[in-house]
C-alpha cells in the first residue's frame, strides 16, 4: 500500500496544501491507477464462493459479470465488508490507521485490491498519516471530481477538526467511516465536541454494529452522501477488541446490485422534495426492496407500554462479543418484564424527535441515556443525552418523567447488562449465567462497548455530581436549554414571528475584486424551509456579529467559560442561551448605544473620573461630544473598553443592550423562475472614522455577515411584504428605475414577466432605468438585462453610469429625454413607476415625471403633483429609497 503524508502542518494555509494536492499527490494517485493490479489480500472466501475460488472468478462477481449471483457469501469481519463497499463506491480509499495498525492490520481489507468500481475506474487505497489539518489531501481529490472516501479510528478523526469545520463543502458526498473500539467512544466524543463548536457543521450519522451491518449501512452512507451533498459518518460500533477478526458470514454485494440500488435511491429522491429526515428513511426502504435486509432508523425492543426506557445511540440488544458473550436477548426481556430498549441507528434532530414521541406514551417513568461522555456521571458530555432532555421537556412538558444518564464507556458486555438489569429492576443482579459469562470475557479479554455521542451543537456547562440528574439549580438550565441554534423555540422567543432555516448555494461577487465597492449576488436554498414569497417582497435576515471580535471582546472582559448558560426574558419566554450564543448570535455589541446606556455604565464604573466623564455625556452639556460619538458610530463595545473600570455582570449587559434587529433586502428572484431558491443582491457596507484619535473600521453588520458566508451555511430569516407588486393586469406597462443594488425588484418583476410570458401569458411593456458609477465595474446583472432586451421582454433599457465621462450623468437625466414615453406609459395606459435605491435622486426623478405630464399631457405643475399623488394612492407610483 502506498505511503504519502498528508503534508498539512499546523498553521499552515490550507490553500497551499490543496495547491500541492493538485499537483502532486492526484498524479500519483493516477499512476496507482494505470497500475491495475489485482492482488489477492484475504483468501478465507467460503460457502457459496466456493464456486469462484479463482482469482478470476472473485473479480468477475465483484463486477457484476456472474448474473446468477447479486451476492456472494463470504465469512469475513466488518473491516473487509466496509472495504468491499468503499473500493466498489470511490475511485479513492483513504486510509487513517493508527501507528500500530500500519500495514499488515489496517482498517482497510478488500478480498481483491484495486478492483474497478461501479464507473469501471480502478478503485486505489492509499494510507495515510494522521497529523493536525488531516484531510487536506481530501479536498484535491475531490477537486478532481474524484469520488472519495474515508476509512478511519476516531484518534485519526479529532485531527480532521479543521479542515472539515472551515472546508465541509469540499467532502460533499464524502463517506467517513469510523471503526469505534475500545475507548473509542469517548475519542469520537471528542471528535463531535470540537465540530460542535462550529454552528454550520452538517453532516448525517449511521451507525452500525455486526459485518453485515457494516456492510449495509456502509452501501446506504454512500447513496444518502451522493444526494444530500454532505459528510456522512458511519460509525462502525465494534465489540471486537483493535485489532481483532470479529468474522461471520456476510452477503457481499455485486458491484451490478449496488449500481443498482444507488441509481434507484437517485431516481426516486429526484421524483418528490424530501427532507434529510424522510431521505435516511427511503434509502432503508429502497435498501429492504433490493436486498430484503430492512433496516431502521429507530429500533425498540420490549413493549410500548413500559414504565422503563432504556436509549443508546447504536444496537446493542442481541449483539455478541468476540467470546459470544450476549449483551441482551429477547430473554432477559422478557424477565426484566417492565423494559423498552430504543436504539438510535441514525441520528439528526428529528432521529431524538421520534424517540420523543415513543417517550411520550403516557407509560413512561423513568428514562436511562446510556452513552460514553467524559463530563460526569450524568451525562454533562454526552449530546444524546442532552438533546433529549430539551425535547422531553421543552416540547413534550414531559416534566414528570425522571431522565438518568449513565457512562457506560469501558463495559464489558456482561457490565453492561448488569446495568441495564439494575436500572430496569432497581435491584442487585444475581444470576448464575451472567457471573459465568462475567468471568469468561474476563478472561478472553475486554469487549467493549463504545455507544458514541452525537454531533449536535451543544454547550457544555460542566459535570454535574449530585446524585439526582435535575437537583441542582445550574442543571434547572441545562433541561431547559435549547441547544441547537436552530430549534423553533429559540428563535420564535427571540424574534417574535415566524421565521425559516435556509442554505446559501450560491454566491459570486459581481464587481471587479480590484474594485472599492464589493457588490454580490448571493443565493439560498428553500426546500424544506416553509418559506414562501412573492413578487416585491422583501427578506429579513438575522445577521451575526463577527465572531473574531466577540471572542476579543469576551476575552477582555475576563469571561473564563463562554459556555455558561444565562437566561433572559423575551417577547414574554424565557430563552435560555450561552454566553457566547447571547454575544455573537443576539446582542448588538457593535450598534449605537443611547444615552440610557451611558447612565448605565456611569452606575458600575469604578474609577470616579470615568463615572463622571459618562454621566456628563447625557446632560446639556456634554451634547455636542455625544453627538461626535454617534456620528462616529461609537458602539456598545466601544465604550465598554474606553471605561474600562465599568464591568457590570454579564447578565446584566445582556439586559441592557438591544437584540439585533433583523435587516431587509429586496428579494432579487421570481419564485416562479427559481422555486425552491430565493436570492438576494447585497453591497459590502463599510467605513472608516476618527474615534478617540484612533482609525477605526466599521462593517454594516448584517452586509458583512452576509459577505462571510459559504456555500452551505445555514440563516435565520423571514418575509415581510412589500408595496412594491407587479399590476394585476399583466399587459400594463411598468417603469422601472434603480440605482445600484436598487436593481434587486427589478430583475424580479423582469424574471417573473418572463416565466409569465413564457407561458404564453401576454405581458406589456418594461422599461428599466438603471444608475451606477462606472459601467465596466457596476453594470450589474449587464449580460442577463442585455439579452432580455434583444428579446423584446425588456422593451426600453436605459443606463446612466455618472462617472463614465466628464459630465455627470444619472437617471433623471435619462427619464427627462422619455418625457413622451412616459405620459404615454404612465398616463394614457395607467402604467405603474418604481424607484428603489438611495433617497437623494428621489426627488430630481419625480420632477422628471412631472415635466412630462407637463409637457406631454399638458398639465399644470400642480395637476401633475396631483396625479402623482393618485397614482400613489392606486399603488402605481412606489419608492422603496433608503
């Protein structure tokens, strides 16, 4: 197997590191591929591969080409199963051993090495060091449009922290699977926390725990990653010790069946809009139908009307260790009596949903989280166990219910069912079976189980050490927290209407990178949201502060945990967030204080001098500097570092200084032309002032959170309606004018007059006045207006870039030589005229729609003012200006 380093060192560029992929390592990898080589690694093929016990035969099933078998027994462990299913879905295999595991023992074990998959290309496996910045190489390869994926412990995941949070979109469709023994579980919950620091992490968890398992799940991860376009992790939960051959007989798939299932899978999620909930549950359905195997999301062992719930993420009921030591059967079930077991196999938001919903029978008394945290007995690491607490008792009330968590990280299986007998029972447990099996694994060595954490964002706010999980008042938070950012009772409470998740899919600066004004068109996926919108509405969007200068911010103010949790009253909820959350994603740390705000430092601030200098900044006298500062845009922060001996508690800040308000952009898209997506043309707002005798930058808030987004990264939004609508009446003519992103409505109206238009609607005609600087640099959305006009649908394009020539030129100077035109358009055929941009030509353009009437219909000046004013009131004359 071939060695290449993945040369991503720390604090190296990541972008050099794709640079050196690009060239160097993808070649070599192309020479692996002219190679072809077929080596026979494991010879242990028996029962129904008797028939194929030459090389030549193995390899020709593999393919497909032996139509009377879609799949081959062979008894083999979980490692060669995922192997058989990676070398026949990638064209690349990388491979993450641990130091000890390099060669002769690696993760990675197909029967027949560098078979062709289903694309007929040679499949090559390359091993790989495990060093900081892991997966760098990854990226290169998928640049190549090569298809990639992952084999890996979870020791060599942690080191994949950054290149996944900071590039997530480069291992779209990308399978990692993560073979989790011995204390592996509480590495993986490791690996989950650090990408739980970043909120737009996505990604989908599968997990599996026998061969066959493996390999199912292995083939489902591939079809779910292909068409959700994201990370897929299947963790292969082993009870085999590392190293370790953990065999039974598993039906290996032909590469013909699984093209066959994954072309299936494609087929169907292209007939209908699915979310990733309903998308993990068709791949098990289309999964049954071709290889009747059914697997579940969520499975229960044991009735629906117990009082005791046991949940893990993983299958543990009915598994065996390497001894054949059975954790629990349908047996111990059945004399337990009072026990449901609910495994997770799968595990998203909606995947704790459900198990909700199982909880919520009106049985149920008491529930048990069984999983592999670090953070103390009852659960302060474990994600699964926190996300249930807030949907049992946030969106169930399911107050009553008593909620335990218990570290079973380290459990031989026959530990692991005393617990759960115990807890079930609540008594000791005496059995003669269980001490024998007890002192077998014992003495055949450890078989452990490692029931991993979720990857959902999450806070930590320590271990918690009383005895009851809910006695103590910092654990009243943490079952009343809502942890992911995303949950509809946070931001129902924050906003105070209905608001929608959507994903940036496309995003492209539209002005020269050389240029001083940064204009971009920026695009975002809608399916699954529930937003809707019409013509002339607008979008409100939740922006962020920068999270570089809330940490500096936070920093300074001597805050060791940003992870404690502080809750605030809001829109009448209480809602329950971090430190962090509060300062990066809701306060307005960087707006505009009042002077309420300065008699409110002026109460905490040590230093006599400084409470005086504030408290005088609100009387008379100290007007004029006050008003300094607010041109100056001084903000929150500002003055909390200048008065630097005013400290008050955090809490209390958070009391003091506003929400951030959201920001409205004109939707720039026909949501007939574009279901599904909505866009959005947005300027880089920013600016440099003199405060204090210092150069400061300042950023428009929601313009440079918008800026920093990626492909991918998921916003907070809604709609607000707006005046500006086409006429009813599609054959009215429409007069347009738009400076600079004021061009957004307007391709709307032309996009949505075009579907019309294209189906076979009659629609009247456009006119379009657009302004800018200079045409080379802002001639926004040029190509697309100059082909709407060769096509007739814009009938009268009009362009004033001022700075283009000597004399100043701008859209009232255009509107002035269609005076005709206009009478005719506006007056005779009751047109309608729009202006969106700027306030200040606001008044110059209607001057130039009053000389027409004047000129054209033969008004007085007071008779055209007149009919402006009723054309405003029929909502034919609409400025959107700011």
């Amino acid at each position: 197997m071939t060695e290449i380093i993945d040369s991503s060192a720390v604090g190296q560029d990541v972008g050099q590191d794709v640079a050196f992929v690009k060239e160097g390592v993808v070649r070599e990898i192309e020479l692996l591929r002219e190679m072809g080589e077929t080596v026979l690694q494991r010879k242990n093929v028996s029962g129904d591969a008797e028939a194929f016990s030459h090389t030549g035969g193995i390899v020709d099933f593999l393919k497909g080409g032996n139509a009377s078998a879609a799949e081959l027994k062979v008894k083999c462990d979980a490692n060669t199963a995922i192997s058989h299913v990676c070398q026949t879905l990638s064209d690349v295999v990388l491979v993450y051993d641990t130091e000890e595991l390099y060669d002769e023992l690696s993760l990675y074990r197909p029967i027949i090495a560098n078979t062709k998959n289903i694309w007929e290309r040679v499949s090559v496996a390359v091993h790989m060091q495990t060093r900081e910045g892991a997966g760098t190489i990854g990226l290169g390869i998928k640049s190549e449009d090569a298809q990639l994926s992952i084999i890996a412990y979870p020791e060599s995941m942690n080191y994949f922290r950054y290149v996944l949070a900071t590039h997530k979109n480069g291992f779209a469709g990308v399978v990692f699977n993560i073979f989790t023994t011995n204390e592996a579980g509480q590495t993986l919950n490791k690996f989950s926390q650090e990408l739980a620091r970043y909120s737009d992490a996505e990604y989908v968890v599968l997990t599996s725990e026998t061969p066959q398992k493996a390999h199912d799940i292995s083939i489902i991860s591939f079809a779910l990653a292909s068409v959700l376009r994201i990370p897929v992790f299947h963790m292969h939960l082993s009870a085999a010790g590392e190293g370790s051959t953990n065999e039974e007989n598993v039906m290996l798939s032909s590469s013909s069946l699984v093209k066959q299932f994954t072309e299936l899978f494609s087929a169907k999620t292209k007939e209908q809009d699915l979310d990733k909930v309903k998308l993990v549950d068709l791949a098990y359905t289309l999964f049954d139908l071709t290889y009747h195997r059914l697997h579940k999301s969520i499975e229960t062992h044991g009735s629906l009307s117990s009082s005791t719930v046991i949940i893990s993420l993983g299958q543990f009921f009915g598994a065996k260790n390497a001894s054949g030591i059975s954790c629990l059967n349908d047996k111990d079930i059945a004399e337990i009596k009072d026990l449901l077991l609910i495994s997770i196999n799968d595990y998203t938001t909606s995947s704790v949903q459900r198990v909700a919903e199982i909880v919520d029978s009106g049985h149920v008394k008491r529930v048990l989280v069984v999983g592999s945290s670090e953070g103390g007995s009852f659960g302060a690491g474990n994600h699964l166990y926190r996300d249930l607490i807030t949907t049992l008792y946030l969106t169930y009330n399911l107050a009553d219910i008593d909620i335990e968590y218990k570290n079973v990280s380290g459990l031989e299986y026959g530990a692991l069912k005393r617990v759960i007998y115990e807890y079930a029972t609540q008594s000791t447990f005496e059995n003669e079976d269980f001490a024998k099996n007890q002192e077998s694994a014992e003495h055949e060595g450890s078989a452990l189980v490692s029931v991993v954490a979720s990857t959902c964002s999450v806070t930590d706010i320590g271990s918690i050490k009383n005895k009851s999980p809910f006695s103590s008042e910092k654990e009243e938070l943490f079952k009343k927290i809502v942890f992911k950012d995303n949950y509809a009772y946070n931001s129902d409470a924050l906003t105070g209407e209905r608001v929608h998740f959507i994903r940036v899919k496309k995003k492209v600066r539209l002005t020269p990178e050389s240029y001083d004004r940064n204009v971009f068109h920026i695009e975002f996926d809608t399916t699954g949201s529930g937003l809707e919108y019409e013509i002339g509405d607008a979008l409100g969007v939740y922006g962020y502060n920068d999270v570089d200068e809330v940490e500096r911010f936070l920093e300074w103010y001597g805050v060791e945990d940003s992870q404690q949790v502080i809750a605030k009253e809001v829109n009448g909820k209480l809602v329950y967030r971090t430190i962090f959350q509060w300062f990066y994603q809701s306060v307005d740390l960087f707006g505009r204080p009042g002077k309420k705000f300065y008699n409110f430092l002026a109460e905490y601030a040590t230093d006599s001098s400084e409470a005086e200098k504030l408290a005088w900044l609100t009387t008379s006298e100290g007007t004029n500097e006050f008003k300094k500062r607010v041109e100056d845009t001084t903000t929150y922060a500002d003055l909390l570092f200048e008065f630097a001996s005013a400290k008050p508690e955090l809490s209390q800040l958070i009391d003091e200084i506003p929400l951030i308000k959201q920001r409205h952009y004109s939707i720039s898209s026909s949501a007939k032309m574009h279901p599904n997506s909505v866009h959005l043309l947005v300027v880089s707002v920013h600016w440099d002032v003199l405060a204090q005798q210092q150069k400061k930058e300042r950023h428009g808030l929601c313009t440079r959170y918008l800026d920093q987004l990626r492909v991918g990264d998921e916003i907070m939004v809604s709609i607000k309606p707006s005046a500006m609508k086409l006429p009813e009446d599609d054959k009215r003519p429409i007069v347009m004018a738009g400076l600079g992103t004021g061009m957004a409505p307007f391709k709307a109206f032309i996009e949505e007059r075009s579907y019309r238009k294209s189906m076979g609607i009659e629609v009247g005609p456009i006119a379009l006045y657009f302004g800018s600087r200079y045409r080379n640099m802002e001639y926004l959305y040029g190509e697309e207006l100059e082909a709407y006009h060769s096509d007739q649908l814009l009938t009268v394009l009009r362009l004033a870039f001022s700075r283009d020539q000597k004399e100043k030129i701008y859209i009232q100077h255009r509107l002035q030589n269609d005076s005709e035109m206009l009478a005719e358009w506006l007056v005779r055929k009751k047109g309608s005229f729009y202006l969106c941009g700027p306030t200040w030509p606001a008044g110059d353009v209607k001057d130039a729609i009053v000389s027409s009437f004047v000129t054209q219909e033969g008004m007085t000046e007071k008779m055209a003012n007149r009919t402006i004013d009723e054309m405003k009131n029929e909502e034919r004359y609409v400025l959107e200006v700011y």
